[in-house]
C-alpha cells in the first residue's frame, strides 16, 4: 500500500510561550501539544464514514525528580536534585488532544467519525489512559494506555505501552525539551493504535464482511479474578530467585488492574528504572480468561520462557 502522511492541525496558533520552550527547558507554564504527524499505509475503509461514540478518561500524570552534579572546588561532586514539575506532566489536556487527533486522523482516512448531535452511533470507541510518567534527564515519557473498541456484540480491548526512550534515537533525546517529549509519546501512540483499530474494523463480520481476526495466545479456563492472582503470584514465585538464566532476578509488576484488565510488567533484575521487556495482558471474558503475551526488547527478551512458564501454570490448571 502507498504511504500517506497526515499533519493533524490545531485551532490556534502557538503562543510566544510555545516559541520560548522550544528552547528552554524550565518554562513555567503547561504548554498544549503541538500538532502531532502520522505516517502510515492508505487505509482500507472497509465501511468508510461509520459514526461512533469516543470517550476519553483520563488517568494520573507522574513525574520524577531529577538529580544533577555540581563540581566544587577540591573536585568534589554535589548532588543537586529538583522535584518533578507538573509543567512536564502529559496531563489531562495532552491526553484530550491526543484523543480529538485520534478521532480526526479516523476520520481523514475514511474510517469513522464522530456521531453528531441525533445521530445513531454504530461502534463505541474509549481511550482510557491508565498512567503517564515523566523522565526529565532527556524528557522521556512512558503511556500506559487501554484502548476499548465495541462494535454489537464484538469488543476489543487492548493495553499500548508507549516508551520514548525506546521510540527515540539517542542523539534526538539528547536534544529535546518536554514539548518534544510529549509530542514524541503522543505520535508513538498514535502509530500504535492507529494500525490496530483499522484492522479490528476490517476483521469485524458486521462491518466488512469478513473473518474475525485473533490474537490469544493462551485461553485460562478460569475467571479474571482467579486467573490474574495466579498468574502473578506464579510469576512472581519463578522468577523470584536468581539463576544463571536470569542472573539478578526479574521485577514483576503489576502495572494497573482495571475492571476486567490486568497488565504484567517484567523487568530485569527487579530495577524500576529500566523498561520492561516483556509484558503480559490478562482479560476477562465470561468464565475464561484471555492472556496475552507482548516481547518489548528483542534483544534482552525472555519472551520464549515467559511463554513456556505460562504454559506450565496453563497445565497445572487444567490437570
């Protein structure tokens, strides 16, 4: 398919305030998100114009401190540490733009729009975002974000896990200021879900006609509540001692419990400043339980032995 690019626009120009952050780190005031960019292949509508309902709720914006060092005379280093600032935050109002460009940058490329005023809506859309944190040594940003798509009887649900410092080079994160950082987090997130919503909508038997797309990878005949305290007590209980596998232990997280959705970070040796490498969704459905398993880092993944322990737990449920 051709590439297509979109710039999605805002309704006001940027203020001198948005042209001095550019430069300087500390501004003091929150400035919104600029316009966000999206490069992907041209949609396949596959009933284009479909009206929908979008709901937003927001979540919690954390930011960190930071610590910097002072030489002093006699060579010695001071720390010097400054608490986090809401200024840097993705709060409420960047989460609210990033939700109107989602829905606009939709319906640009055919696929739904929002329903007006006495219009009947077909699908029902909700950006939840569960989390968002604040890196300020290079203006890095973490989203945790659950994304519900429902359609009649068909719903899809789907945790992003959006990490600039993995999305980022180097050099480009050196460089930026939080505007950057944020827009950055925003436009990751964007090229995430984008992809997946149109896919869930070519795959909906009731919007285009054809065969349902899966991604389970293990069914636990269990209910949500049951199944998401064993799989976290289980991973936690293998991976608690160090071996020559996993040589300084692995963290197991557990990231945000929501409803019917469970989100499993696994980092390595038990470190919250690094990214996890591997995560593990867990969603209700009925009697059942759906669990997903998504490598972060190819390069220190454990994915396949995750995949095997799962596997494990699966058999001992099932005896």
């Amino acid at each position: 398919m051709a590439p297509s690019s979109f710039v999605l626009k805002r309704s006001h120009l940027p203020t001198a305030g948005a042209i001095v952050c550019l430069f300087l780190a500390g501004c003091m005031g929150h400035e919104p998100l600029p316009d966000l960019r999206y490069k992907g292949a041209t949609a396949v509508a596959a009933q284009p114009d479909l009206p929908v309902s979008v709901n937003l709720v927001t979540g919690s914006a954390h930011g960190h401190s930071l610590t910097s060092y002072a030489l002093m005379p006699g060579g010695w280093a001071m720390p010097i540490t400054t608490g986090s600032s809401s200024t840097g935050d993705f709060n409420a109002e960047d989460q609210a733009d990033f939700t109107e460009a989602l829905v606009r940058l939709l319906d640009e490329r055919g696929l739904l729009h929002r329903a007006a005023e006495g219009e009947e809506p077909r699908a029902r859309i909700t950006v939840k975002f569960l989390k968002t944190e604040h890196f300020p040594e290079m203006q890095d940003y973490i989203l945790d974000v659950l994304v519900t798509a429902q359609f009649g009887e068909r719903e899809r649900n789907k945790v992003y896990h959006i990490n600039t410092m993995e999305g980022v080079n180097v050099v480009s994160r050196m460089f930026q200021n939080g505007i950057d950082g944020r827009r950055n987090a925003a436009e990751l997130l964007l090229a995430a879900v984008v992809p997946d919503l149109e896919q869930w909508l070519a795959d909906t038997p009731t919007v285009s006609g054809g065969k349902p797309g899966r991604d389970i990878e293990l069914t636990i005949p269990q209910p949500y509540a049951e199944a998401s305290a064993g799989v976290i007590n289980f991973l936690r209980e293998r991976y608690s001692r160090p071996s020559t596998f996993w040589v300084s232990g692995v963290g197991v997280h557990v990231v945000q419990p929501d409803g019917n959705v469970t989100v499993i970070e696994l980092r390595w040796s038990g470190a919250d400043s690094l990214p996890p490498f591997c995560l593990v969704d867990l969603y209700g459905e009925g009697g059942t339980t759906r669990l997903v398993v998504r490598e972060k880092d190819p390069l220190l993944s454990a994915k396949a032995h995750v995949d095997e322990a799962l596997k494990e737990y699966l058999a001992n449920v099932t005896r």
